[in-house]
C-alpha cells in the first residue's frame, strides 16, 4: 500500500452509465456530480480533503503527467478512470528498425492519476458541449499548496534531468509540442568550419552556461545572449546548433517557424524558454516568420525579461530575407555569423575526418579537396558516401567521375535546368518557379 493512503476499495469508473434509468447524456456527463465524486473518492482514498487548481500556464505540467504515463514512473498511480463510456486508452506506435512495435496504455483523457508521495491528483475530465461533442476540463487536486508545490518541483527536475528536447511547431491546429531525445552528441571538434569564428561561438556559449554571473555582473551586461547564423545551406549551421545542445546541461528549445506561426505562440515558446532558463532557444529558419506578426516577436526580443537568461540561436538559408531589424538594434541578436563554403582546407579536414584517405588513400582525399571548390560540406558527405558505394559494388575508386557527377548535379541545380536535350516542344527545360 502506497505511503499516505488508506485502504479504501477504488471503483473502476468515476461514473457509470445506468442502462435501467436510461440516463440521459447530460445527466450522465454532470460536471459537478462527477467533480463532486473524484474529490470524495479522493478524500476516501488519502483521509484529507482536497483543493482544487486551475491550471493558468501550468501546460507543461500534463506534458510532463504523459511523459510519467509513457515512461511508466512508480510515483504515479493510475486511480480509476472517470466515465466508462469514453475511451481510457490509447495505441501508441513506437518504430523500431525491423519491428513493429505497438504500446497500448492509459490516455492522459478521462484517466483519474495520482502521485500518492504528494498526494496530487491530476485528471483530464471529458465534458459534453454545443451538438454533444466532447470538450476536456483540466483538474488539479492537491490538499495544501505546499504538496503541490512539491510535486510540481519534483516534475520539473526529473524532466529537466533527461536529455530531451523540446520541439515546437507552429501548425493548423495551433502550437505543438513534444520533447525528443537529443541525439548523441556532437563533440566540438567534430565541427567542421572556421576555427576563429568557431572559438568565438563556444567561447560565448561556455560563458553563459559556466553556472557563474558574475562576467555579466562584473561588466553589467545583461544576462541573455542572441547569435543569428547564416549561410548556405549544408554547410554546418545544423551541426553546429547539435553540437551547442548537445554540450550543455541546460534545457534546449528547438522551434520551426511556419506560416501558421502567431503572436500566442510567440509568447508561448518564448515564457517557456525563460521558465527554465538558463536555456537555449533555437529558431530555425528565422526568414519564414510571417509578415503579421513580425512587429510583435521584435517586441518580444526588446522586453525586458522576455529573454532573461535565454540563449537565443537563430538560423537561416536566406539572409537576404531577415528583417534587417533583427540585427540593426542592440538587445535582439547580438551577432550575426555567416557559416561559409569550405575552403580547400576545411574540405580536407573534413574529408579526413569522414575517413576518404583509408578509403582512397591520401593522395586521393588531397586531390578531391582541390577539385571540389564550392561544394558544401553536405555535398562533400555525398561524395564520400558515394566513393564508399563504389567501392563496395565495384571494388574501385574513381574520385574524378564521382565528382564530376556532383558537380554537374550543382551545376543543373543553379541552372535550374535537369532535362538533357532540347526536344520538349519548344518548352523549357528549367524546373521550378519561372
């Protein structure tokens, strides 16, 4: 028997339908009779009474209950559901190399959970609305504010000791969040790019994250920090970003800006990013931040808390399209790094580092570093996976062949023209937006 409850037989629902009475759906779905029963199934249960909460901005305390529910947590105790007539489980399907893998468990919906160390309940109540749909009530029972306050603090620090991500993305429905293991991690000298503009990065990364203010004390600088990276696609700025989240021990906020993104969301992913801070907020493809709401993330940046301890990183392909206020006023991002095409240097290390000389030999490696100038680091992986098929289906190497074919790949790519010939009826050749 769990610690601070009594043993008191729990009933499977919270409410049953009575087929004999013929209940009726309003009867059925009362929001007060069945509050009333989960707080006296409750107060039977643990021997006290019980609060309720509302839950303001608290969502990420039912991010966290699923996260509890997903990865089976012995603190939490599945009490009962609520109504027998709506669904209580849920299928879940979790891909594993050559397997199929489905996982049936509780639904975070219409489940009665509680953490019986603290004596907290949570419970996502189905509520019928206009034309019989059904709505969620979210509800929060804890018998003092100190037991609440305790078990939210342990959520919070169990949730912060795993190494995931949270991952924004701005869709039709409204903001989306999930939390997604940070992939291994890359160590710094597996970033390949120019090494002063690389030292600088981590220089202000370590820093902000060395766990002492007294550097932004001592020079009365604010605690938060904003960098933009630019460039061309493929050349490391993803990497780079990997390898800053995967480097500290802080929260990292991953977030895709759409053309559905908005002020509310805005607002949300920016408080949550403070909410935890120290952290690091990354905002990828900066330039697709719609028009209707550029004024406002402008604003957000310029508040005075809005980025207090926040370690803001944000990306772009096309730095022609940022708003040139993002980086033409202090306080917003504080530097902007252009993450430029490898020279004939970086394309060797990094074809070294791929491993292309025990592969073709060294000479090789050195004579495809010369030939494969404005090739972008993704390219050059290309070239390398390639050389490596080669090698494996035919027993042989031509570094001249494979490069030549990316190159004329690169070539059509900027031309935008992929058909050979000219016999399409007078049409064009070229392929995309005219």
């Amino acid at each position: 028997m769990q610690r601070g409850t009594t043993a008191v037989q729990t009933p499977a629902f919270v409410a049953s339908y009575d087929y004999r009475a013929q209940e009726g759906t309003e009867r059925y779905f009362d929001y007060a009779r069945t509050v009333a029963r989960i707080a006296g199934l409750l107060s039977d249960r643990f021997g006290c009474e019980f609060k309720r909460y509302d839950q303001a901005d608290q969502g990420d305390v039912w991010d966290g209950l699923a996260e509890d529910i997903e990865s089976d947590y012995p603190g939490l105790v599945h009490l009962a559901s609520v109504f027998d007539l709506v669904e209580s489980r849920q299928i879940s399907f979790e891909p594993k190399l050559g397997e199929t893998n489905y996982r049936m468990r509780p639904s975070v919906r219409n489940n009665l959970f509680v953490y019986p160390e603290y004596r907290v309940a949570l419970v996502r109540m189905p509520m019928l609305v206009h034309l019989g749909l059904l709505a969620t009530e979210d509800l929060i029972f804890a018998p003092d504010d100190e037991q609440l306050s305790a078990c939210l603090q342990a959520m919070q620090l169990r949730r912060s000791e795993e190494r995931k991500m949270h991952v924004y993305t701005d869709t039709r429905e409204g903001l989306q969040h999930c939390r997604e293991p940070i992939s291994q991690a890359i160590p710094r000298e597996e970033v390949v790019m120019d090494e002063t503009l690389k030292q600088q990065i981590f220089r202000s990364v370590d820093e902000f994250f060395g766990g002492d203010r007294t550097f932004f004390e001592q020079y009365q600088i604010p605690y938060k920090r904003g960098i933009l990276l630019y460039g061309k696609p493929g050349n490391g700025k993803t990497t780079l970003v990997k390898s800053i989240a995967g480097s500290v021990e802080s929260p990292v906020f991953y977030w895709q800006i759409t053309e559905y993104t908005n002020s509310e969301s805005i607002r949300e992913v920016f408080a949550a990013a403070v909410k935890q801070a120290p952290s690091v907020l990354v905002i990828e493809d900066i330039d697709s931040m719609p028009d209707s709401c550029r004024s406002f993330f402008l604003n957000i940046l310029d508040g005075a808390t809005a980025k207090e301890g926040v370690f803001l990183i944000g990306t772009t392909n096309y730095p022609q399209k940022i708003d040139p206020a993002l980086i033409n006023r202090a306080g917003r991002f504080d530097r902007a790094y252009e993450v430029k095409l490898p020279d004939e240097a970086l394309r060797l290390a990094y074809l070294r580092r791929k491993g292309l000389p025990e592969l073709a030999g060294e000479e090789q490696a050195v004579h495809a570093a010369e030939r494969t100038q404005g090739f972008s680091l993704a390219q050059l992986n290309e070239l390398y996976v390639s050389a490596a098929l080669q090698k494996r289906y035919d027993d042989r190497i031509d570094l001249e062949q494979l490069v030549l074919g990316l190159r004329s790949d690169l070539d059509k790519g900027r031309k935008r023209d992929w058909l050979n010939g000219t016999d399409w009826g007078g049409a064009s050749n070229r392929i995309g937006f005219q």
